[in-house]
C-alpha cells in the first residue's frame, strides 16, 4: 500500500473534465469546489493534494489545513476518488459544504 500523498505545485481551478484527466485513478483533496447550476455534479475545483492510496493521510491533510489556513481559505473541500462511476464511493464528510 503507497500511503504518500502528493502536493500540487501551483495549484489553479479545474473544469471536472481536466480533473478527470489528470488525476484518473487517483484519490483528490479539492478545496474551492463549484457544483453545477441544478447541483446535480461538481463543475470542478482546486486539487491541493493526491494520492494513489492513502484516504487516511488525506483527511489528516485536510484536518491540518483546516487548522493552519481556517475553513474559510479552503472552502467546498471534499477528498475523492477520481475514476470509474462504481468504484467512486466518495471519502470525506462534509462533501461540497
């Protein structure tokens, strides 16, 4: 098991589209996540960190950042799972809040 998360060097916002490409596969933090107008799907957001396996080093990523940067700096967070519809079992309380 890789339990290594990955910081993104400058990290921008990203349609859902370019997050699926370039993060297939792979378990996301996003913060500054924007839904679609009905809310029915993310539209895209920010991806600070990623990972291959390790949801649990990314939660503790979130908690710390949520304490050093405050819930406001990192608003609509969420850690994903960035593949295949049936396996995308989301992985963070407080999804897209």
């Amino acid at each position: 098991m890789d339990n290594q998360i990955y910081k993104v060097e400058n990290p921008v916002y990203l349609s859902e589209e370019e997050i699926e490409k370039k993060y297939w596969d792979k378990q996301v933090l996003m913060t500054n996540i924007e839904m679609t107008p009905d809310f029915s799907r993310m539209d895209g957001g920010i991806v600070r960190y990623y990972a291959v396996d390790a949801k649990a080093e990314l939660y503790k990523k979130l908690a710390e950042l949520r304490r050093t940067e405050g819930v406001d700096a990192i608003d609509c967070c969420s850690i994903e799972y960035i593949g295949p519809l049936f396996l995308n079992l989301w992985a963070a309380g407080g999804k897209y809040s």
